[in-house]
C-alpha cells in the first residue's frame, strides 16, 4: 500500500468509525450528556472538527468564512466550553462529516513531497483569524512542525483518539451496541 492510500484509507475509516460507532447509536437529544463527568460527544465532535478545521485553511492555504457557533476558535480547547449546551447537535454533526470529508479529498490531493514542507503557519493563521496571544500554546505546537505533523495530528490522530473517547461517552450512555 503506499503512503496516499493509507492516508485516504484512514481519513475514511475515522468518518465511518464516527457515524457507525457513534452517531448512529447516541440520538441527538443525549449528545450534550457528560455522564461521569468529561466532555459531551458533541463538545469531542465540535473540538477536533475545529482543529481540523484550522489545519485544513492552514494547508490549503485559502480563506476562511467562520461558522457563527466558532465563537472566536472557541473549541480548540479541550475542555468542554460553559456556552457548549448552546451548540445544535445536528449541526455539529452535519459540520463534522463535512469537515471529514473535506479532509479525504484534500489527502488526495496533497502532493505526497509536500508532507516534508513547514507550511506558512503565520500566514494560515492569519488567515483564520487565530488570536495568535489566546493560542499561543497551539502555535508554539504547530509552528515548527513539517506538514506531515499538521497530517498526522489534526487531521488524522487527534480525530482517531477523541472518537475512541466519544464510543466510550456512547457506552456510558447506556448505549452501547454489544
């Protein structure tokens, strides 16, 4: 197999594993639940949406239109945000398979040489109107790091980690399908 595919491959694979796993067992009216405490699967589903987001205007180097419920990159943060009851489920949902989706056609499209390029992280930034000062710790995290970094954590690891945290808020639901 080589590198695209298996990028490709896993990008899908965390879409699926998203609405197989997750999506389709927990009704939108429970999503903003934290039994035991934790994030909602709709705050995990927001988060790494919203990281991926970020990643994806920095590669592709375009413009970014905000979402009204970004609130200011709000989001980036792990831990669950006081205004997170606020988010429409279904929104969030509909903003997620979009983004995923978004992911695969630009792992297409990625010139696998590019993997080893810094991007202009100051510029992508810039462009999404990141508060470089509120985010600091993000930006002394991406800004050094290879495109390949930006692949295999935002659009690809982050992803894969917080949906094996959303399976386990799934089950402690009750819901469970096993």
């Amino acid at each position: 197999m080589d590198l695209r595919t298996w990028l490709v491959t896993e990008a899908r694979e965390s879409r699926t594993r998203l609405q197989a796993q997750v999506l389709e067992h927990v009704p939108t009216e429970l999503r903003g639940e934290r039994p035991g405490g934790g994030s909602s699967i709709n705050w995990g589903l927001f988060h790494v949406t919203t990281h991926a987001q970020l990643a994806l205007v920095v590669l592709k180097k375009q413009g970014f239109e905000p979402a009204g419920d970004l609130r200011e990159w709000g989001g980036l943060e792990e831990e669950e945000a006081p205004w997170s009851s606020e988010l429409d489920p279904a929104e969030v949902e509909s903003r997620a398979i979009d983004i995923l989706g978004t992911i695969v056609d630009y792992l297409y499209e990625v010139p696998i040489g590019a993997l080893d390029a810094r991007p202009e992280y100051a510029d992508g930034f810039e462009r999404a109107g990141l508060d470089l000062d509120r985010f600091a710790w993000l930006v002394r995290m991406w800004a050094v790091q290879p495109t390949s970094f930006v692949v295999r954590w935002p659009l690809l690891g982050h992803i894969g980690n917080h949906i094996g945290e959303l399976v386990a808020v799934r089950n402690r639901l009750g819901l469970s399908p096993f």
